[in-house]
C-alpha cells in the first residue's frame, strides 16, 4: 500500500526513531528485528505521529552495529528479510505512517565488496571508490586528520601501501566522492529502496561525504573554542577546526542529485550535520531552496548541557539568521546521546514541558523510542557494554549503550517484553516500572501527555508549518508566536522549578491545550506560570 502523493508530507512532521536492535525481538535471539516492528506499528501509530525513521538493518558485521554497512540493498538476517521489510512498509502506510530509512553513505565496512575490491590493488576498477593516500615521506600519515573515534583517521593498508581514510571505526573506510561512480552507485541504492516504499532517509553523516581532494591539515582550535558537542571532551577531534575533512563545498553538488532521485517519488530527506562549531550554519545551508534536503538537524539540543531560556532563544535566533530559507528538525534525544530525562537532569513536570517545547518550535521533530515513557539512562556494567565507543573511552565516556537498551513493554519480566531470550543488552530493572503497559493503564502518565502533545501539534496549523516571531527569554521563561493563516498561537515555557510571571501579550487570546498544563492567565493581567508550565493562547480576530 502506498500513501497519496504529498511532497510537503515531511513539513512539520513528528517522527519517531526506532532503533531496531532494541525494539522488539520476535524470534527470541535478543535482538530486535523487523517482524517486531511489524508487531508494534498499531502502538507507533497510536502515538499520532506522521513517520518512523529506522536505523540502519542493512548487511553488516555489526562493529558498530550497524552503521557499517558490506550490503546497501539486503537485511542482515539478524533483522530478518526483505520481505519482512515490505511487510514495514505494507502494515505502516496501512497505519498512516511513513517509513524512513537510515542511509549511511559517508563510509561502508570494510568488508563490504567495493572495498575488498578496492584494497586488492592500486590498478583495479574500483581501485579510487575509497580514499586512499600515500604517505608523507617520513611514512606517517598523509594529513593530521583525526577519527571520532580516537586516534588518527587514517590506516595504513600493506596490500597497497597506502594510507586510507577512516573518519570513523578502523573498518569503516570512507567512499570517494570525488569518484562520480561512486556517486552513482550510491544513488542506484537510493532508487532500490524507494522503489520498495521508503518515503524518505535519515541521512548519517551528512556533512562528511567529501573530503578535501588537496588534502589539507586541519588547523588547531583556540581551546576557548571547544566543545564536545560531537566527541565527548576526552577525545583530541576537538582539538581542531574541521575545515578539510568534512564540510566541503563539493557536497552540495552530490545533494541536489540525490534531491533528484527522491522528487519523482515525493521522498523527503533529514540529514544529520555532525559539526560543533557551525552545525546549524551548515543545517540552514544544506535546507536552503527547494533542490537540496528537506531538513537537517545539528546538535544544539543535543548538546550535555540543560539548556537555559537564554540559550534557546538564541538558537532559535541563529536558525532565523543562517537557515531563513531552510528547514530544521529538532530531537532531544536520539541513539547516540545520553537520554535527556538523565543528561538533564528531568523531574517528570520538566519532561513533560520539553515534549510540549519541541512540538511548538518550527521545524520538524524527532521522538526517539522510549522518550515517550520518560525512561532515563540506563546504567550498563561496563563487561555487559557493546558500543566500542565506550570500550574505547571508558570510563570517562561511558558510550551509547545507556540510551540503546531494549524497549520495555509490559513489567511482568525482568526482559520487558522486548524477548523471550537473552537481550543482547541488559534491560535496565527501573525501567520496568515505565513499561507502556504501565503507563497505558495509568491516564496521567507521560506517555498519553506525548500522544497528547502531537495531537495538539497536528489540530494547528500554525504549530505544524507557521511562522515564529517575538522569540523572547524572560528569566528562565522563554515565549513566542507562531503564526499561519488566521491563527496566531502565542506560546510560553517556564523551564525552571521556581514560579514565574509573565507580561501578558498585547490582543485578546483565549487559553488552549488546557490538557497539556496550559496556564490561565488571572485578573491582575499577568500570567502566573508555576515550575515547568506553559501557557498557549490563541488570538482572538
């Protein structure tokens, strides 16, 4: 089954990211799959949102679990088959809900074909599919270039003697983009996966598909200057100002083509920009027109730190200066960040007023499963961790495992629901008690203020596509409107636990999503809001 044909699908939209590792195992080996995506989507599309995004379940040897990929247009049989991926597809447009998939095109495993190919000689046809570099005369690498993980980005390679580029894992080599076949070949696996259904790509890395061809240092980065936005603060990639081996001008050439092959069949496209200094500079680049992507999102929200009303308004008003003309997607959380109900440190109240946050700022948004329950970090023994990013800097960065452990579904075992086996993470014990079938039985749990919240999104025109303005830190109460049409909704946030007033806006306006804690202003003229409140108004004529 297909959806109608809405090219502006994706504008506004609230999608909710599957990790399918931890979703629900349907065959007892302790890993998610398909078929138990297919098992949950009635629960997805309860939520009210418009689309899933799938992290990767291609082919894969798994060392980072997923995003190195050795088969762009199979199932690693752990996840099951395409068939069971049709049936996604099938049983989510049934639903009403578009499916987007993971693309991690930036880099393959190592063995993926292509590169069994490519490091067999210097001389074969696929000999320059990857980045590969002599070294300097002194035999060390040919840039200064660093990996995410640790360490340098380059490896060096006997069968050719010759360096290749890794901006990731050791065995996630990096494709050549300077290559137009392999530009082709990667937009031949974005035609095979729309071909089967997909409605758009979370597009991973999107910012690292071209490298330097000059092969340029990196200049340092004054430390005043660093964050650990993108690597935790222990790594030395922070080190640098990450001119020459991402962020290239070359990439853009790359994006309208993909644009391209997505526009027949109305697909929309989210990248991730992974950038710590000019992430959403790049988002607004990257969004701009109507022949590059959709959306974007950069890491601001992202970020270790809570964020204060000062500092959201501020990001609000960078978007406004570097991406008028783009389209961003905001997340809280996502598979590779420490959860925010722990990174921020969130009582229950606080949670549920960030969830109504992010379903009033204009863009698109990202739910990742198991915010909608609150469930907070789980703490992972460092024997049971998986995630070689931990491994690697443990323990002062204890790595992605915390956030990916397996859905809980019901309490009544100590794995959830999510198997009948051994989950291949640890399925965290105060999480049980947030099961959704918990919360489904109890009316003031935050799962329904989440299904509530998107509904509320979706009944307003101007929260899903409008304009924002007046955007206003008071304190720690942030506020602004949104506009679309006639209807003007004027928003406002207490983001601490201490009470606050607000100077009501100019204009008659009558008080909204009451069934999300929405204020009521009182006879004196100002707005009392209590800790974590909102308040939304809609104006009146």
């Amino acid at each position: 089954m297909t959806l109608e044909l809405n090219r502006d699908w994706w504008r506004g939209a609230v999608i909710y990211q599957i990790y399918p590792r931890s979703y629900q195992d349907s065959n007892g080996d302790g890993i998610g799959d398909l078929a138990g995506i297919v098992e949950r989507l009635p629960y997805i599309a309860s939520l009210g949102v418009d689309a899933i995004w799938i992290s990767p379940f291609f082919t894969s040897p798994m060392k980072d679990f997923g995003y190195d990929v050795s088969d762009y247009c199979d199932v690693d049989p752990m996840f099951g088959t395409l068939a069971d991926f049709d049936a996604v597809i099938d049983t989510a447009h049934r639903l009403g809900v578009r499916v987007m998939i993971d693309l991690v095109l930036s880099h393959t495993s190592d063995q993926h074909p292509w590169f069994v190919e490519s490091r067999a000689s210097r001389d074969n046809a696929r000999a320059d599919w990857y980045v590969w570099a002599d070294p300097k005369p002194d035999g060390t690498p040919p840039t200064n270039w660093l990996s995410i993980f640790g360490g340098s980005a380059w490896q060096w390679d006997a069968r050719r003697e010759q360096y290749y580029l890794h901006n990731f894992l050791v065995s996630q080599p990096d494709l050549n983009f300077h290559n137009p076949d392999v530009q082709n070949a990667l937009l031949d696996v974005g035609r095979f996966w729309l071909n089967r259904g997909v409605d758009g790509f979370r597009l991973d890395t999107i910012n690292f598909y071209v490298h330097d061809i000059e092969l340029r240092d990196n200049p340092p980065l004054a430390p005043e200057l660093r964050n650990a936005t993108i690597a935790p603060s222990v790594n030395p990639y922070n080190h640098q100002e990450h001119l020459y081996d991402k962020n290239r001008p070359e990439n853009f050439d790359f994006l309208r083509k993909l644009r391209a092959v997505m526009e027949p069949f109305g697909a929309a496209a989210v990248g991730e920009v992974g950038d710590a200094q000019r992430g959403l500079e790049i988002m607004g680049q990257y969004t701009a027109g109507d022949d590059l992507m959709q959306m974007c999102y950069a890491f601001e929200f992202l970020a270790a730190d809570a964020p204060t009303a000062t500092r959201i308004i501020e990001v609000l008003n960078k978007v406004d200066e570097v991406a008028a003309d783009g389209w961003a997607c905001w997340a809280f959380s996502n598979h590779d960040v420490m959860r925010h109900a722990s990174r921020w440190n969130l009582p229950p109240a606080a949670q549920r007023m960030f969830a109504s946050l992010i379903i009033a700022l204009r863009g698109s948004v990202c739910f990742y499963q198991g915010e909608e329950l609150g469930l907070p970090e789980a703490d992972v023994a460092f024997e049971d961790l998986q995630d070689p990013y931990g491994i690697e800097f443990w323990p002062e960065f204890k790595g992605r495992d915390g956030c990916r452990t397996p859905m809980v579904w019901e309490p009544s075992n100590q794995n959830g629901g999510f198997t009948e086996g051994r989950p291949w993470l640890p399925v965290s014990s105060e999480h049980l008690a947030l099961s959704v079938t918990a919360q489904e039985q109890d009316p003031s749990a935050l799962l329904h203020h989440y299904r509530r919240a998107i509904a509320f999104r979706h009944a307003h025109p101007a929260l899903m596509t409008g304009d924002h303005g007046g955007l206003n830190a008071s304190g720690e109460v942030i506020s602004f409107t949104r506009s679309a049409g006639d209807e003007t909704i004027f928003c406002a946030f207490n983001i601490s636990d201490t009470p606050s007033d607000l100077e009501m806006p100019k204009g008659t306006w009558d008080t909204i999503g009451e069934d999300l804690g929405s204020a009521h202003p009182s006879a004196d003229g100002k707005l009392h809001l209590g800790p974590w409140q909102v308040w939304f108004a809609r104006k009146r004529g």
